[in-house]
C-alpha cells in the first residue's frame, strides 16, 4: 500500500514536472517545448503523436511567433546543440512542404538557397544553429536534434501515464524509440 502511494505521488510530482516544462506564449495563447533528448523527425513527430491528437511539432504561423520561438529556445546559442526540428516538411513529395499539423500557412523563413535538398533526402525543416532565426532543410544526414513542440489545449495534470501527453509519455516514448 505504501509503494502504491510513492508511486502515484512520483507521478504526481513528474506529472508537475512536465507541466512546467510547457512555456506559455503570449504570441498566440499556445504553449511549447523542447523535446528533452535530440532524435531524428520522424522520431519527433511520433512522440508528438504519442502524447494525443492536440500535441504536434511546431507549426510556424507568423514572424513574430518565429522571433518567439527564437527567442525562447534559441537565442543566443549558435551551435548544433539549439538547432531544432520544426513540423514542416516535404517527405511525400519533394518540394512541396506541408505541415505535420495539417495546418496552411504561407509564412516561411527560409536561409538564403533554402530548401535546397542539397545532400538529398533532406526533407525536414529545422530552425537554430548556424542558421539563427531562418530555417533550414535537413535530413537524416545531418544529425539528430531537439524538437519543439506544441499544443494549444488546455494543459491538465496527469498521474496515469496512459498517453495524455504528461511525462511520463515523454519518457515512455523516448525509451520505447
């Protein structure tokens, strides 16, 4: 009975964690946050998908929500270590990027000669690095990386673990990839 007690209040407390890790933006009322360990896109966004329908990687609607997410996760780090994936990409086909969310949005922020493919099979975008505010095409090739995610429903807290997006899905996701 006492285990069972630890345990739930173990959750509890990472159920806390994993809500505080969620950053509010005052940009578009949603919140975000980076994926604790670096892994390929496609590893990415299933841990979106793991943690429910409303968490997806980050679709980039606006300059300003670009300059905040900059901002936020980024700035002033130049190296691989705060480079990002983003939810676009052009994976099903070349040259067309749509985002992971299913989301329209004609805002893009390109680096100059970008999206070029130019190793081949890069077909996710990232944001950081070298390449600052702009983005970046990259494939697996180029590394592996954080992610930033997003959610615009409400967060609530959680002591399950059962795929409500708390963190013990988190860690459950990255363990089980």
């Amino acid at each position: 009975k006492h285990l069972l007690t630890i345990i739930l209040f173990l959750s509890f407390c990472s159920s806390i964690f994993a809500q505080n890790n969620w950053v509010y933006s005052t940009v578009n009322g949603h919140r975000y946050m980076s994926t604790p360990t670096t892994m390929s896109w496609p590893d990415a966004s299933t841990l979106a998908d793991s943690m429910g329908p409303d968490v997806q990687l980050v679709t980039v609607r606006t300059s300003t929500e670009n300059d905040w997410l900059y901002t936020t996760f980024i700035y002033p780090h130049t190296d691989l270590a705060h480079q990002f994936w983003i939810g676009y990409t052009d994976q099903t086909v070349e040259g067309t990027w749509v985002w992971a969310s299913g989301e329209s949005s004609s805002y893009t922020n390109w680096s100059s000669g970008n999206p070029d493919n130019g190793s081949g099979g890069q077909d996710w975008a990232t944001i950081g690095g070298s390449y600052g505010e702009e983005w970046d095409d990259a494939g697996q090739a180029s590394g592996l990386f954080k992610a930033i995610l997003e959610t615009a429903a409400p967060l609530t807290f959680y002591v399950d673990g059962a795929g409500n997006g708390d963190y013990l899905d988190i860690q459950s996701a990255i363990d089980n990839s």
